[in-house]
C-alpha cells in the first residue's frame, strides 16, 4: 500500500513539473515578446517582415510557414492570449496524461502536426497563427473520443465530464471570429481525435 502511494505520488509530481514547465515556457516567451523583443526584432514570415517572434507562428501556404507547426504552439498573441489558454492547457493536459505520460506526449505531438499541416493547406494566405488552443483542441478530442473507441468504464466517465465541463469548446471548431483560428482548433480537434484511435488498446494490441 505504502509503496502504491508512493508510486502514484511520484506520477503526480512528475505530472506537476511537466504541466508547469510548459506553461512557465508560454509566459516567459510572451513576456518576452511583449516586453523586449518585439521592439528589437524583425523576422520575414514569406509573406513581409513582422516585429517579434510571432512572424514564427504558422503562415498557410508559406513554405517557411510551416516552421510554426514547431514554434506557433509555444507563441501567443500577447497576455490575455496565453492567460485564456493556461487553465484548460492545465486541466485537459493532466487528464490526458492520467493513464500514462507517454499518451500526453504523443497527443501533444499529433495535435500539434494535423493541427498545423491542415491550418497550412486550408488557412488564409499570409495569416499568422499562434497558440497552444490547437493542441488544447487535441486534447478535447482526445478525451472525447477516447470512451467511443476503447469502451472502458474509465474512459467513458472521463468523455462524459469532458463533454459537460468543457463541451461548448466545440464552437471553436467554426469560423466565428477573423481573430480566432478556427482551422488550428479544428484539425488539432481531428488530431486528437486521430491519436484517440492510435491509442485505444484495441489498436495498440494488434
């Protein structure tokens, strides 16, 4: 007993410092961003130059875009961007990772690439896109879709608290605001969603 305890406490933690690193990385890069290096900095984004590391975020259509598919989920638009996407990064992140670490990270990951390769073919030429919400949409369609495809009395109980805590974040997935990239919410949402099925122990045993 005292020795599960343990275990899990360990797991708890190492959940905690993972979350929390992320998240301290998001802030400290648009601290800076916002502070310093949007004063100093020019960057061609292979649509004209932009002030800051955001000309880092994904451009559609761009060959050099597509190097936001690596940087845009680390970028934000400024305070209140980051800060609206903290809590749910927090809250989704840990529940996808509760079965294993190893999940969080591959979510992460394939929401990050569908996200971004499907913003890049769809998206408005020369729009910059920046932010953690397509990889936050993964994880929506993660836990979502999760129960439908493995079935188990665990994965049902957490889509079924997913849909009523967090469900009117589907929304987010149609073009309502110019600001707001519904097409990184909305492929991010198909990665998880894709990675849910990758990762059903159905799938994994064959």
């Amino acid at each position: 007993m005292k020795q599960n305890l343990q275990g899990i406490s360990g797991e708890l933690k190492t959940q905690v410092k993972i979350l929390a690193a992320l998240v301290a990385t998001f802030w400290i890069i648009v601290i800076l961003n916002e502070v310093l290096l949007e004063n100093i900095l020019v960057i061609s984004t292979g649509c004209g130059l932009r002030r800051g590391l955001n000309a880092l975020g994904l451009v559609p259509h761009s060959f050099i875009g597509l190097r936001g598919i690596l940087f845009a989920p680390f970028l934000h638009g400024g305070f209140y961007h980051v800060m609206a996407n903290t809590i749910p990064f927090i809250v989704l992140g840990w529940f996808v990772m509760l079965r294993n670490i190893k999940d969080f990270y591959f979510v992460s990951v394939m929401s990050a690439l569908v996200g971004g390769l499907g913003t890049w073919l769809v998206g408005r030429p020369c729009s910059v896109h920046v932010g953690v919400s397509g990889v936050i949409f993964g994880y929506f369609g993660y836990l979502l879709f999760r129960g439908y495809f493995e079935k188990s009395f665990v994965a049902i109980a957490i889509s079924i608290a997913i849909a009523i805590g967090y469900g009117g974040m589907i929304w987010g997935v149609l073009p309502t605001r110019s600001y707001i990239s519904w097409e990184m919410h909305l492929f991010g949402f198909i990665g998880g969603i894709i990675a849910a099925k990758l990762l059903s122990p159905s799938k994994t045993a064959q």
